[in-house]
C-alpha cells in the first residue's frame, strides 16, 4: 500500500537532507510478521528522493506513528505536501532461525569470493 505525507504545512528536503516524515498511520502488525517501508519508484527516478534505510523494517510490537525517512539524492529542493504518495508498505513474514555455532562451513563455488564473484 502506499504511505501518504500527513505534514500540516509543506515539508522541504534539501539536496542530500533526511526528515523524518509524518504519514498519521499507527497499525498493529501480527507477530511473525514486520513491516517494509519502501521507496517509491518514480521520487526516485524523476527526483532522487529515496530511504537512507531501504527496506525501513517496522517491528511487530510497534506501536507508534509509522513515519519515514525520506533522503534527497538528487540536485534541488523537493517539496512534500499534505496527502502525497511518499512510500510503499508492505507487511511480509519473519522467518526466525536458531544459530548453530560451526568450526566449518559447508564448501560451495563461489566460496568466499566477493562482489563480483557471482557470474554476473
């Protein structure tokens, strides 16, 4: 779903500023599940507006206003306005894993091999 704007005055975000902006939404979100604020797609290409942490990660036992970080990548002010689309939500499983601690991992072809280093 998308996330909207709930500023009660224009919001501007200067070329490489994060704010923190409001959206008025408060949800309950299931245990075993998080939720995702993501960046829109078209800030992004048309006005390098983006999440410094993307995907943002809202914690089930959250309970306060979902408010997103917005970053200005690109070269000019942008301005935020009441009700605009400012990101996307989506609530998705957690998996929860036990550790196991190893003195050896299991060998594979890539193996320690970086960026780079998958065929691509």
């Amino acid at each position: 779903m998308d996330l909207h704007a709930a500023v009660p005055d224009d919001l501007a975000i200067e070329p490489g500023a994060i704010v923190l902006v409001p959206t008025g939404l408060e949800v309950a979100i299931p245990e075993g599940f998080e939720g995702q604020v993501r960046p829109r797609s078209g800030l992004a290409v048309k006005h390098g507006i983006s999440l410094p942490n993307t995907p943002a990660t809202i914690d089930s036992d959250y309970r306060g206003e979902i408010r997103v970080p917005l970053i200005n990548h690109g070269r000019d002010v942008f301005r935020i306005t009441r009700g605009m689309r400012i990101a996307q939500f989506v609530v998705a499983p957690v998996v929860r894993v036990e550790w196991e601690e190893s003195v050896e991992l299991p060998i594979t072809d890539r193996a320690r091999g970086g960026f780079g280093h998958s065929g691509v």
